[in-house]
C-alpha cells in the first residue's frame, strides 16, 4: 500500500457515512420529505460515503424564497465586498485541496491527480471572477442633448437556478456560483444526484469565507423532484445548466415561456482532425490524453479522429502505443492514470455502444473490454477502446457515448475532412493538427464549433469564454468575461443637468 493509498483511504474512513442535509439560508437542514438515499465510493461500492436527502418541491420553495430575499441585500452590496469574499473563498478551495480530492475521486471516481487538478482549476476561476466584480462596466455615450448625460449600466438579474453534472462536481458548479456572486445574483443550486458529496464541503466554505445567509441555496435530490420545481420557479430569473443536449432542450422551452435567461452547456461529439505527419507521436500523446482523461466522461473529450488517409497508419500506431501506457485503477492508488467509470449503469451504456460499433462494421482495434479480476470487481472499470475503419455515419461516430471510447474515421483530402468534422449536430470543440498556420487558420475559421485547438488537445483556460454551437450549447457562454452577458441586464440612464 503507497502512502497516498493509505492515507486516502484512512481519510475517508474517518470521514465517510455521515448523513447531510440541504444548505438552506445559511443552514444545515434534513428535507421535509424526511426520506433519504446513500452513495457508496465509485471504486468501491461497499464503502458508504454518506447518506443525502431525497428532496422535494418544499424544499425548493424554501430555497428559492430564502435567495429571493438575499437578493434584496447582496445585489446592492458593494462591488468590492463581493470581490474580497470569493477571494476568501478561492483561499479556502486551495488550502482544502487534499480533502476536497479524497471527496470529489470517491463520489466520482477520477484519480486523485485528476481531481486535485479539478480544485485548482476552480480556484483559478474564482480568482479571476474576484476580479470581474470589479468590472462589471457599462458606457457613457454621446448625447443627443445639450446637458445631458447618457451611459449604460448593468445590474443582476436576481435568482439563478444552478444545475451541475457528475462528471465535474467541483469545478462545474463553482463556474456557476462564483460569477453570480461577483454581478449580485443571488443562486439555488442543485448538485448531480450522484455526486453531491462535494459540493457539501463547497457550501461550508462559502460560509467560512462569509457569505451571507441566504446567497447561495444547495438542495440535493432527483431532476424530477427539485429540478423540475426549480426551472418552473416564478422567482428564478436565470438558469444555467450544464448536462445532457436532451435535457438542455427542455429547459429551454420551460424558460422561453417565461422569456428568462438560460445559459446551457451540453453534449459534444468532438474531432481531432490531423492533417499532417510531423511530430505523430506528439500528436497522439494529445488525442490520447483529451480522449481518456476523467474515463472519457468529459463534454470536451476527443471522442472521433478524422485523419488523412496516408497518415492513418503511422498515427492509430502511436494512439495505440498511447493507450497502453493508460493504467487503470482506483483513486487511492498513485500509479493509475484512469479512473474507474461513474457507475455501473454507464459502464453498461458503453459496452452498448461498443456492440454496436462492431456491428456497424467497424473494427475494434484495442480495448473496451471490461475489468472485473480481483478489486476490479468493486467498481465499474473497463480499459479504454479505439475503433477504426469507421465512417461518419456510424452510431459510434455520431452519438455521444461519454466514455473512453475513440473513434477513427480516415479521409482522402482536407476539404473532405472539414466536411465530415462538421457533419454533426453537436458543436462543441475541435482540435487541428498542422503545421501550415494558413490551413490550421482556414479550419478555426470554417469548422462549425464554439472552441478550436490548433495543435493541441481540448484543454481550455480560467479566463477564456467556454461554449458550443449548434446542440452543443445556448446562451451566453461561461467562464471570462462573457459571463457578463448572462448573470446582468442592461439599463440605460439619461440625465437632464
């Protein structure tokens, strides 16, 4: 056992099985419905991590009602105020890295390294929101008038419903709360049911950090008993949500009817189009690392490599050797770069997709087979898979299967590779292989998505708007200053002097 291992997993025994509530104005409280459900280590399913409250459309009203109020106070509370407390707060993420890990790789099942990174990536985010409380600016324009001064303002928008997935339970749900806080918005959040254990510790140290009472809501249970309740409430104002392109669609309808705000990031089917032959190696150690990373169950994962067909060969040859350097295994143990998957229901999910490959025609090249021999048996692993001999019409091609699984699709000529990248309803990210800069440039210009990487993976920064096109996503995209553009209205002043 490895001192990471032991430590780890001594941690969580100290610390695991506890029973939560919802963080309902400032507290700790059990649902109304009094019923609750238990969530066991992905990596070990006999290992409770906690028991979490089964809520209901009370506890939703409580909440929403709760944020109302403090909308009241924190929308005027200084802009300066606002930007020291998510300073506070960023602090408190960083010196919490360790157990904020131990919780985010049991609940979800990434590696240790995968999660602590998760952390920092949060703290860099919160920082840079710090700073946006303090731009939050508007215009002075020319008048029209003698003696008259006109200018823009932006002001929050109030309430904001904030929905996260599983597959990021602490950065996902920080991009959400902490621009909110920085505009004035006040926000209700409802964590992934599965993973929610988190986001527990996140709601303590808000509070550590001082938020008022009431700022920020967390209530945990199903879509059906609180996310419904919550998108449908007449005092949210705003809804942003991160999740599945289906569920997206809904909540879409469900706020054009009230003309609110949504900001929706959603599923992705993305390509990594290689155009040329330098450097392959390098080139597959960048698909293979965008393609695996969190078990492939990332929106930006590379999940289709369209590649010129004179370079295929020596490229899936390097992918390959890529891969089977990938060691799978649990959290607690250091030497595994891939992580167990969220459940054993979403394993079964991509096995599917992987008999369905098969029998489309196309060929299995490494992989995909599922781990079962001696503590593999505790959790839902599979070594990751890649295909070849695929063609874009294929199920495996199209649909996102949101695991390790890497399509190869080869093309003749680069024209035919932009067509078949944008041959989908997703557009989400890309990335393009090439060392001609005026090819690379032609492609960020025409490939249909809301992010290009050019000769690197799908990785994106702290500070940079994060978004899709097509049903890739809607709305005001996150991260950066575009945040703006969601979480505040414009108003315009005119003065008479």
């Amino acid at each position: 056992m490895t001192k990471n291992e032991s430590k780890m997993l001594a941690w969580l025994k100290n610390h695991a099985g506890e029973n939560y509530g919802n963080f309902i104005n400032g507290q700790w409280s059990n649902s109304l419905s009094k019923e609750t459900y238990p969530i066991f280590a992905v990596a070990n399913q006999e290992l409770l991590l906690g028991n979490f409250p089964k809520s209901n459309e009370a506890d939703v009203e409580n909440a929403v009602l709760s944020a109302q109020k403090a909308f009241n106070t924190w929308s005027k509370t200084e802009a300066s105020t606002r930007s020291e407390i998510l300073y506070k707060f960023a602090n408190l993420l960083e010196k919490n890295v360790e157990e904020l890990s131990f919780m985010l790789s049991a609940e979800q099942g990434k590696i240790l390294n995968e999660s602590k990174g998760e952390i920092y990536r949060a703290v860099k985010e919160v920082r840079f929101c710090a700073g946006e409380a303090l731009r939050a600016q508007g215009l002075t324009l020319p008048s029209e008038k003698s003696k008259m001064w006109t200018s823009t303002i932006r002001k929050p928008i109030g309430v904001i419903a904030a929905i996260a997935p599983w597959n990021f339970p602490a950065v996902t749900p920080i991009r959400k709360i902490a621009p909110a806080l920085a505009y004035g918005c006040t926000v209700v959040y409802k964590p992934a049911s599965i993973t929610p254990w988190t986001s527990v510790k996140i709601m303590d140290l808000l509070k550590q950090a001082g938020l008022p009472d009431g700022v920020v809501n967390m209530v945990i249970g199903s879509g059906s008993q609180v996310g419904e309740p919550l998108i449908n409430h007449k005092l949210v104002k705003g809804i942003s949500f991160t999740g599945s392109t289906e569920m997206g669609q809904h909540i879409n309808v469900v706020a054009a009817k009230r003309l609110i705000k949504t900001q929706l990031e959603l599923g992705g089917k993305n390509p990594a189009i290689v155009l040329e032959a330098d450097n392959v190696s390098n080139i597959a150690n960048q698909i293979v690392s965008a393609a695996f990373n969190t078990s492939g169950q990332r929106c930006t994962s590379i999940s289709r490599v369209i590649v010129l067909e004179n370079i295929k060969e020596q490229l899936v040859e390097e992918i390959i050797r890529e891969m089977k350097k990938i060691k799978v295994g649990p959290a607690w143990d250091e030497t595994a770069t891939m992580g167990p998957l969220v459940n054993v229901e979403h394993l079964e999910s991509i096995q599917k997709y992987i008999e369905i490959g098969k029998k489309e025609g196309a060929r299995l090249l490494y992989g995909g087979e599922v781990l079962s021999d001696g503590f593999y048996s505790e959790g839902p692993y599979m070594n990751p898979a890649v295909f070849d001999q695929v063609t874009s019409d294929m199920r495996i091609a199209r649909e996102e299967i949101f695991g390790p699984v890497l399509s190869i699709i080869e093309v003749p000529t680069i024209s035919d590779a932009l067509e078949i990248a944008n041959d989908s309803e997703y557009g989400l990210a890309s990335s393009v292989f090439s060392s001609n800069l005026s090819i690379a440039c032609e492609y960020a210009e025409g490939l249909e998505v809301g992010m290009v990487h050019i000769n690197h993976g799908t990785a994106s920064a702290a500070h940079v708007p994060f978004g899709g096109a097509k049903n890739s996503g809607f709305g005001a995209f996150s991260i950066g200053y575009s945040n703006l553009e969601f979480f505040t209205e414009l108003k315009a002043v005119y003065v008479q002097f």
